[in-house]
C-alpha cells in the first residue's frame, strides 16, 4: 500500500490536532489529579506503551535488552511504591 505525500500530510496535520486537544486535557486535569492518580496513569500509559512495542521480527538481542529494561523499570517502581508506602 502506498501513500501519497498529501495523504501524509494531511494525517500528520490531523495527528497534531489531536495531539494539542490531549496536552490541554492533560493541562486541566493534572492539577486536580493526586500524586498517586497520576503515577497510577503514568505506569498504565508505561505498560501500554511496552506491550505494543514488542516485535516479533526484531532481533534476539533487542528482545534481551528490552526485558532487563523492563526488570529495571519493575524494581524502580517497586521502590518508588514501597517509598510512598499507599501506592498499589
């Protein structure tokens, strides 16, 4: 499948729409979240974001790298929870 360039553009000045709608969302809605509310969304948005990167055409050795990154990021946040104690 082909795109052409004005399709693309088009999606892109489309995306950016979106995009500022979101960061303005985010602007009026952070302010009345709680520390623990945010972080709770932050690490959803992580686990997300991690589940739809893996590839199964990528090399062995990224697969590697990217699971000690993930047991890197795991204890970072088991830390973090264990430090602010009423964070699940």
């Amino acid at each position: 499948m082909k795109i052409t360039k004005e399709s693309a553009k088009a999606w892109k000045a489309e995306y950016e729409k979106i995009n500022a709608m979101e960061r303005e969302e985010m602007k009026e809605r952070l302010p009345t979240m709680t520390i623990e509310q945010s972080l709770k969304t932050y690490f959803e948005l992580c686990r997300f974001m991690i589940a739809i990167s893996g590839s199964s055409d990528e090399p062995h050795e990224l697969h590697e790298l990217r699971a000690r990154d993930r047991a890197s990021l795991i204890t970072k946040w088991k830390l973090l929870a264990e430090r602010l104690g009423h964070v699940t």
